[in-house]
C-alpha cells in the first residue's frame, strides 16, 4: 500500500521517536499516541498476546474502562475477521514479520474509508524496526555469554548464564535441561532452570534413559512432537514430581567436532507454545552450551562424551 505524504511524515517522526526509548512498553505507546492522533481517535490501546496464557494482554491505552471486548480482539488476532463497528479500527501489531499483537483505536464518529489498512500498513514499519531491535537483542545476549567464556567464569555458571539469557528471549513457562552424554550410554543432568515456579530443581545430578540416536541431528534446534518424536516420553518425564505436564519441547543437539555431548530440552505446559524463531534463538547458543559440556566432561567424574 502506498503511504501518502501526510502518513509518510508521521511514520518517520514515529520511527525517529522509537528509535531513541528502550521498554517496549514505550515503543507501544509512542505507536498508539501516533495512530490515534492521526485517525483523531477517542479510545485506543494495544495488547501483546501471551502465549502461556492463551490470551491478549494490554500494555497501554488511553485510560480505564474502554470498551474493548476480549472475545473480539483474540478473534482479530486470530484473523478470524470478526465484524467491527465502522467507529472501530483493528490492526496488527508485529515484531518482524510475525503478528504478536493487536492495536485497537476507537473514534467518536465512523473512520473514514480505508483507515484500517493505512493502520495496518503504518504498523507494518514499526513491526520491521522491532523485528531488528529483537534481532539487536539476541546478539547482545550471545556477546554476553562469548564475553563470560572468554572471562573465564566457570562452565557450569556460564550455562544457567545462557538458559537465562533463553528465558528471557522465548519467554517459556515450563523449564529448560541440560543433559550431558555418559559414556555408557544415558545421560546426566547438568543443569535445570525451572520456570513453573521458583525454587531450584531436584533432577540436576540424576541420571536419564536416553536414546541417543533418536534425539534429531544437526546443528539447529527442533519442535519436537508427540506424534513423531520417541523422545516426547523420555523427556515429558524430566520434571519435578510437583510440575505441571510438558505439552511442548523444543530440543538442541550439543556436538563438538562430531562427537555427542549431550543437549539441551526447553519445555512449556502450554500446546503448540513454540515457534520457528524460538529455534532459531536457541541455535545461536548451541555451540557456548556444547563448549560449556564439553569442559565439565573433561572434568573427572563428569558426564562424558560418547562416539
């Protein structure tokens, strides 16, 4: 859609005005303070869907009581097109290319014809400038983690370093397990984060039944499913008693020059939680996690490698 000049001028200023705040929940403001002044809207807020929930959560609007209806906002989330009032405007909110929310202005009078679409397209190039500043944070967070290798903090520190850094990217509510190789086959936990509650794990330091040629090769991540995977069972069980069940695992294969090591699961108790950038972001801290194995293996009385 082309933009005309009039939007074109408020879009630049708008990216000029992001560029400079750090809290997401600014950037979410400044574009909701923008669209609504240039569609002259009386109500508006945006809302981030959230994924452990399975809902719309609101990050900023005009004020209290604003009548937007949740049914109706996952439903445009959802692109299940629902109908809207003509004094009702409902566009997506992205970071990249990918929808992670919805901005709702609403307006004294009927928006003139087309303003839904021009809303659309002008949260198009928020989206993009998002996309990078995402992009932007995930390697900040792997400089953080090289700079803990290369300052020589202990391996098993620099591991909770990286499932943090994790955490906070995916933003997964079950936990996260790092399992080195033994050598005679089945593998030890080296390391838990737990996300279902606080506290620290029981299963760091015990053993687990795993098939290594069944986990998916390769230096990338993987969605791993009940359906197709044998490893669903085995790892479903890696849990604290007390935990909610695994309902989605992603999982990374830890190699150092072809030899097995051991991987990493992330879990969520919530169906079809993760996505192809969540793989992505745990591929990027694959090799710091295999190093981290590896020199905790070489350490006598760890878990080892195996052929």
């Amino acid at each position: 859609m082309l933009l005309s000049p009039g939007v074109s001028h408020m879009l630049a200023g708008l990216l000029k005005q992001v560029t400079r705040v750090r809290e997401e929940r600014k950037v979410w403001s400044l574009t909701l303070g923008a669209l609504a002044s240039h569609f002259e809207a009386t109500a508006g807020a945006a809302f981030l869907y959230r994924r452990s929930h399975g809902d719309l959560c609101k990050v900023t609007s005009f004020g209290p009581g604003e009548p937007w209806h949740e049914d109706t906002l996952l439903a445009f989330f959802h692109n299940r097109k629902p109908d809207l009032d003509a004094n009702t405007i409902m566009a997506p909110v992205r970071v990249g290319t990918r929808v992670v929310g919805v901005l709702a202005l609403g307006g004294a009078k009927a928006f003139r014809r087309g303003a839904g679409r021009e809303a659309t397209e002008i949260l198009k190039y928020v989206g993009q400038w998002t996309g990078c500043r995402k992009e932007l944070a995930v390697g900040r967070a792997e400089c953080a983690v090289g700079k803990a290798v290369l300052g020589h903090v202990k391996p098993k520190d620099v591991i909770y370093r990286v499932l943090h850094q994790l955490r906070r990217l995916i933003a997964y509510d079950h936990g996260a397990t790092v399992v080195g190789a033994l050598d005679g086959g089945g593998g030890r936990v080296i390391a838990r984060q737990v996300a279902w509650t606080r506290g620290r794990s029981d299963l760091v330091g015990g053993t687990v039944s795993i098939r290594w040629e069944d986990v998916p090769p390769g230096p990338d991540a993987s969605i791993l499913t009940q359906s197709t995977s044998s490893l669903w069972d085995t790892l479903g069980r890696l849990r604290e008693a007390a935990s909610p069940p695994k309902e989605s695992i992603i999982i990374g294969q830890l190699n150092d020059n072809g030899r097995r090591l051991g991987l990493v699961e992330i879990s969520s108790s919530t169906s079809d939680f993760f996505l192809d950038d969540d793989t992505a972001t745990l591929s990027r801290f694959l090799p710091y996690l295999a190093w981290c194995v590896r020199c905790i293996g070489d350490t006598p009385g760890s878990a080892g490698a195996v052929d």
